[in-house]
C-alpha cells in the first residue's frame, strides 16, 4: 500500500484544490478509508466556499487563452496525457483498487479506458466540422462553426473514479473548454493522482494554469456550488438518480446544459434457448464486476421457469469460486 501512495506522493495530507498547482484549502481534513479493510489511507484538507471561488476564477482566464489554441494542437496535448496515462497506468490502476475495492485488473482496465478516450479525443480535434450552406442574398454564404462554452464542470462518482471524468474532459480539452473536476469524496485519492499526472503535461507546454482544475470538497461548499453556478455552462454529473433531480433541475433553473450517467436496476432475461456457457459468467460479471458498483450492475434476473433449477444451480457453481478478499492480489 504504502508503494502505491509512494508512487504518487500522497502520504500525509494532501491539498485536495489545485488549478495547476496546489492551493492551501481550508476546509475540513477528510479521511480517505480503502473499503479492503476500513483503514485510513490518506487525508485530504478539502476546499471551503472561498477555495471553490478561486478555482472557477482560474479556470475562467485560462479559458480565454485556452479557446484560442488551435484545436489540432490541443489534440497534441490531449495525446501526451494519453501516452502519460500509458506510462502510469499499472500504478494508477493499482490506487483505484486500493481506494474503491475492484481488482486490479479492473483497475488498470478503468485507466485504459482514459488512454482509449484520449486517442479518441486527438481524432476528434480535426473532426471539428460546420457546415456550409447557400445564401439567397446575394454575395453572401452561411456557415456554421463550433465554439467551445467555457469552464465544465465534471462530477463523479466512487465506482469509476477516473475514467469517467476522462472521458468528459479529454472531449472537452480537444473542444477548447477547461474543466473543473470535483470527485467522489470517496475516490479523492484516485482524482489527485490522475491530475497529477495530466498537469506535468500541461507544465511541459507554454500553457496557463487552470486549463484542469480539482476541487475536493462536501456538497454546501461545492456540491451545490458547482449546480448553481452560471460561470459553469455545463454540468456532467455520474451518480444516483436522487442527484441527478437535483442537478437536472439546478442547471436547467439557470438555463444551463447537464449530461447525466445515472444509477439503475437492471435485470438479465434468460431464456430456454440460451447458452449457459455465455449466460452464467455474464450474469456474474453483471452482478460482482467492480466490485457490484456499477451503474449497469445486474440487480435482478427474470429466467423462464423450464430452466430455472438448471441456472440456478450452475450460478451457485459459479458464485462458489468468487475469491472474497484484498482485490490487489486478484
């Protein structure tokens, strides 16, 4: 464990506010617990109102430079944090499974897919197309072009404490948005690790800071903040249904856009035609997969009663070589 924070110099507190560089907070001192075995792995001093004030107003003049950087060349830097993500990835991985409890595997598999959205996203920098359209006033053309909002707001959730936020802000970045991140309190380690690595990035290039910013803190002094804030033309927000209301209804009450991954109950239908050899692992997978948190977890299975005994009994099979343990040894 202690390599692990090593690796990211995460031992003792931490600033959990950096827009570039880390900021003095002054909120509360929050006890990050791995769910393994309930011990406290780190310590975050969180941010205050007047912490989350200062971020926003970085993330803001770092966008009017931000948008002005030609998109093709964003993509560049969008690239380099991917090959700095290739270069982590292993110890990344390994701090997601120590802070929210899936495998290792699962751990390195959630950083390849920030790897793979960023390959993604360097694409996506010269597919920034408009169309051009015909006139009938004459000596006239309309055309149609793109402008990024300005500062996103990203919020997630502990089950995917990186990943998620990467697939918004490498989109984003390439769109000449900045960001401003504010992670599960649950999964804090994991989100300053991951700004870690992307702000050497950033440091390496002729950049203002502020382009990606964290702030780690509770839901009076940013939760709600981060809703209300007309500074923050978008909102992505991953969680349960219960917040997503709230976040719905906060940003459209200030005519703002929200994007919404929301938790569900999801349930496999299995029928008498189906081949148990594809049906039982994916049903285990469905249900155990990191660590049963996911947002497509399987809740609930509606199997047709000439094959019920059958399933069931391969599933008692199946569940009795699940491995019940410290997920980094898997």
């Amino acid at each position: 464990m202690k390599a692990i924070l090593d690796e990211f110099q995460l031992t003792g507190e931490h600033s959990g506010v950096g827009s570039g560089a880390w900021l003095s907070a002054e909120g509360r001192t929050l006890e990050v617990r791995s769910p393994i075995d309930n011990g406290v792995i780190g310590r975050i001093r969180t941010a205050a109102r007047s912490d989350y004030e200062a971020v926003i107003s970085r993330a803001q003049k770092a966008f009017e430079s931000w948008r002005t950087v030609p998109a093709p060349k964003r993509g560049e830097i969008v690239r380099q944090i991917g090959e700095a993500l290739r270069a982590h990835k292993q110890e990344l991985g390994a701090l997601v499974s120590l802070e929210v409890g899936k495998i290792r595997a699962e751990g390195a598999g959630e950083v390849q897919e920030m790897i793979d959205i960023a390959d993604f996203a360097v694409g996506q920098s010269r597919m920034l197309y408009g169309l051009s359209m015909h006139s009938e006033r004459p000596d006239h053309r309309m055309y149609e072009q793109w402008h990024p909002l300005g500062p996103i707001g990203v919020v997630t959730a502990f089950n995917f404490p990186v990943a998620v936020w990467a697939w918004n802000a490498m989109i984003a970045l390439v769109a000449g948005n900045t960001v401003v991140w504010k992670p599960s309190s649950k999964a804090a380690l994991s989100a300053i690790a991951a700004t870690k690595i992307v702000w050497e990035v950033l440091e390496r290039q002729d950049l203002p800071q502020g382009i990606v910013n964290l702030v780690i803190g509770d839901r009076q002094s940013v939760g709600e903040p981060v809703a209300h804030d007309r500074r923050l033309p978008l909102i992505s927000a991953t969680g349960s249904v219960a917040m997503g209301r709230e976040v719905a209804r906060a940003v459209a009450g200030r005519l703002g856009r929200s994007l919404l991954e929301l938790g569900g109950n999801n349930g496999i239908i299995v029928t008498p035609s189906a081949d148990f050899k594809l049906a039982v692992p994916a049903i285990v997978f469905g249900a155990v997969g990191t660590a049963g948190q996911r947002c497509t977890s399987t809740r609930r299975l509606i199997i047709h009663e000439s094959i019920y005994e059958a399933l069931a009994a391969a599933l008692i099979q199946a569940y009795r070589q699940v491995v019940v343990g410290n997920p980094l040894a898997a």
